[in-house]
C-alpha cells in the first residue's frame, strides 16, 4: 500500500486485492453512458472514503472494485468496509465514539435491487457512515420494477444519487486512471445521455 503525507492531510492510496488505477481502455469501455451498453456484465465502482482525524487532519482513501466471483461490487465493499473505515463501529470501549465516515462511489451501473436493499439495511444500522452514489447508467429498464423500487429505499435512507456527467467523468480520469498525462476526451453524447438519464432517475 502505497501512503503520501502531509502536514495537514493525510492520503491513503488502498488496494484491497485489486488495481488502484483502472487502465484507460477499461474506463471508457465501462463508464461510456451509452444508451445500449452491451456485452457489459459487470459494475466498476471507483470509490473515495474521508474520514476526520482531527481539527486539521483528514484521512482520504480511494480505489477501484469490480464484480468478484458471483458478488455484486456493492455487497463487496461492504466487505472491505471494516477495512476501510475503522472505527466505524468502535470497539466498545468505555466512552468510545464511533468514527464519521463520508463515502463516494462512482459507479458503472446504478445498484440492482437486492444491492440497493442490502445497502439501505447496512445504513440504517450506520448512522455515522453517509454515502453519495454517482453512476454512469442506471441498471433498471422500467419504473415500476423492483430496481427502480431499491433506489427509492436507498434515497429515503439518505443516500444522495446523482448521474454522472462531464465533470464527474473528468474527476475519475484524473483520479482513477492510469491516463499517463493524456487528457479526458468526452464521447459522442456523454452530455445528452447524462441529462436523459438524469430525468429518467428523477422520474
């Protein structure tokens, strides 16, 4: 694990059993917000975990997962949560107080159903940990099914989802990407499928 320090910040770059940086080929190809995304089976999740150690100090944690085996990438972070938030529960010690966590996901595919169910259970038992989801498509293909129904329980949980658009995109390639200096080029219709799906999600 590779560790950067400064006098006010400190910033932990995790592998947890993956890549940190996705190469560039695999970020286009998975996060293209494209109508007709075929052929991509599995969700990428890029993630960054803060947490505040103190008046001036603020822990910054960031990495990639994807699809394992069977598991969705979201059951798996939960995973690797204790791993990346401890403190998050505590240990029971008298007078201990449980660390505040602030987790981001940057997501290929919205979460399914069952994920979005798992996830609002796990939140709802964690008052001190909040969570923001952007996604670059949305993984339900009708209103009324029951992945469009998770992601209502996941907002009335607290959990902020917003789509992906150009500045979302330009954030994970300079965060997430092994991009060797080049620059983020946006595709043909980045803008309007981000503002498609945008209306889509709030529908």
């Amino acid at each position: 694990m590779s560790t950067y320090v400064s006098s006010k910040h400190k910033y932990h770059i995790v592998s947890l059993c993956f890549s940190v940086l996705l190469p560039r080929k695999k970020f286009i190809y998975h996060y293209k917000n494209m109508r007709w995304a075929r052929g991509r089976h599995e969700t990428y999740l890029c993630f960054v975990v803060k947490r505040r150690v103190g008046p001036d100090s603020l822990s910054f944690d960031f990495g990639h997962l994807r699809n394992r085996n069977g598991c969705h990438v979201e059951v798996l972070f939960l995973r690797y949560i204790g791993a990346l938030c401890p403190g998050l529960w505590g240990c029971g010690g008298t007078g201990e107080r449980r660390l505040s966590y602030s987790i981001t996901w940057f997501c290929s595919w919205s979460p399914c159903a069952n994920c979005s169910f798992r996830l609002a259970q796990f939140l709802s038992q964690t008052p001190n940990l909040r969570l923001r989801i952007f996604v670059s498509r949305l993984y339900f293909c009708d209103f009324e099914g029951t992945d469009s129904e998770g992601l209502r329980m996941l907002k009335k949980a607290g959990v902020q989802i917003t789509v992906m658009t150009y500045k979302d995109y330009f954030y994970c390639w300079q965060t997430f990407v092994a991009r060797k200096q080049s620059h983020f080029k946006a595709w043909e219709g980045l803008h309007q499928n981000s503002v498609r799906l945008a209306r889509k999600l709030n529908r």
